[in-house]
C-alpha cells in the first residue's frame, strides 16, 4: 500500500497540533480524519477503520488510555501516543494500553513521519509475507512462530521482534542505533547499556546452530550485526 491508499485518524483536543499535522500529512499523501474529543473518536474509527491512529492521552471528555484499550478490543490498526507526559510510568501505562508507539510534545514532524513510515512498513512486510524461510530457519509472521529445521522454538517478545527486523534487512549491517531505535520506543533506556547484546545472545541461543561461531546474526565489529540470508 502506498500513502494515499492510507488513513490516519488524529484524536487530539488541540487544534493546532491537529491543523499543522494534518496538514503535513496530507501533503505525504495520506487521507486524514480528525476527531477532538474521545468519544467522537471512538465513534470515527469504528465507522472509517483507518489504518493508523494517533491518539493525544489528555482528552476533555476521556482519558486516552482508555480510548487505547477501547480500540485495541475491537482493531488492530497502530495506535501512536501523542502526549506531554514524558514520565517513564506514563510511556509505560500507554504502551500496556496497547499503543504501539509513544512521541512526547512538542515534536518535529519529521520524527513523527518516520515512525509512522516505520510503523507502515513493519505493517506491509507482515501482509506481504505470512512465512520466510532461510536455510533451515522458518518464520510464520501470522502465528509469530519460529522454527529451526522443523523444531518449534519459543522466542521473547523482542527476540522475534529482533529476528523480524534482520530478516528483514538480509545481508545489510545494522547499525546499534538503528536497531535499539526501532525495537525500543526509549532507546535512551538502553544507552547505556548492553541490551541488545544480551537479546542477541538469546537469540542466538536459540537458533544459531554454534551460538559461539554464529552464522546467521553475524557481529559487525564497531557497528552492529548483519543478517546472513546466505548461510547454510
């Protein structure tokens, strides 16, 4: 799907916000609908279904943690909290809700167009594709289920979040960055840290025949990691 076959729903009390992002959106193509109040919004989405929202938490009628859960008991389209609160407990509490992604206020539009591209990617690849195999590794991105030759293995959250975005880039280098920045919604959690190392090394675990000479999520040294796409 390309941008103008989208639709965004904006939910948000403030008409500035909602003008100048609706404006810019408009001019990436995409068909966009706003709504002020919570429940109007709620009403909205159950009639356009649009394919993504972005929801503000401080509404005067509803708290938008409850529209989120609201909407995810009935839709499954991505939700992108749009707040002031930027306590750690409140990106929390949003993401339990079931958002798939938080931007604290003020923001630039740029990183907001980038998450929603990267939203509608992540989207696209799953109905692209229901199943990818490389070399013995079977992925079924409908049931979430990983298999290494024909044996089930059970994977984290974030290690398949992990393994979807290599294999979604074969043969490329990732960098550190990039990769905390899209598995995580605060990479500044993990700055300073090794994380990602930690999850990588599960992984690895997990479906690398030789978890100590892998040949699938390769390091790069003083970059990031590769997937192999060509390993047998």
């Amino acid at each position: 799907m390309t941008g103008p076959s989208k639709t965004i729903l904006i939910i948000d009390d403030d008409k500035d916000i909602v003008q100048t992002v609706k404006g810019n959106l408009s001019l990436d193509g995409y068909k966009v609908i706003c709504s002020y109040l919570g429940r109007q919004g709620i009403e909205m989405a159950e009639t356009y279904q649009p394919n993504l929202v972005l929801l503000d938490l401080n509404l005067p009628d509803m708290d938008g943690i409850s529209i989120c859960e609201i909407l995810r008991k009935s839709f499954d389209f991505p939700i992108i909290m749009l707040t002031a609160r930027d306590s750690l407990p409140d990106k929390v509490l949003g993401l339990k809700s079931g958002a798939d992604d938080y931007i604290v206020k003020p923001f630039e539009y740029l990183e907001l167009s980038a998450r929603i591209t990267a939203i509608f990617n992540r989207v696209d690849r799953s109905l692209v594709k229901e199943k990818q195999e490389f070399k013995g590794l079977e992925i079924n991105y409908k049931t979430r289920q990983v298999s290494i030759r024909g044996q089930i293995v059970k994977l984290t959250k974030t290690e398949f979040q992990l393994l979807e975005l290599f294999v979604s880039h074969p043969d490329k280098t990732l960098s550190r960055k990039f990769i905390e920045k899209q598995i995580w919604w605060d990479s500044q959690l993990y700055s300073h840290s090794r994380a990602l190392d930690v999850h990588i090394q599960r992984l690895r675990k997990k479906i690398e025949q030789n978890p100590e000479t892998p040949a699938l999520i390769i390091t790069i040294s003083g970059v990031g990691y590769k997937f192999n796409s060509l390993s047998s």
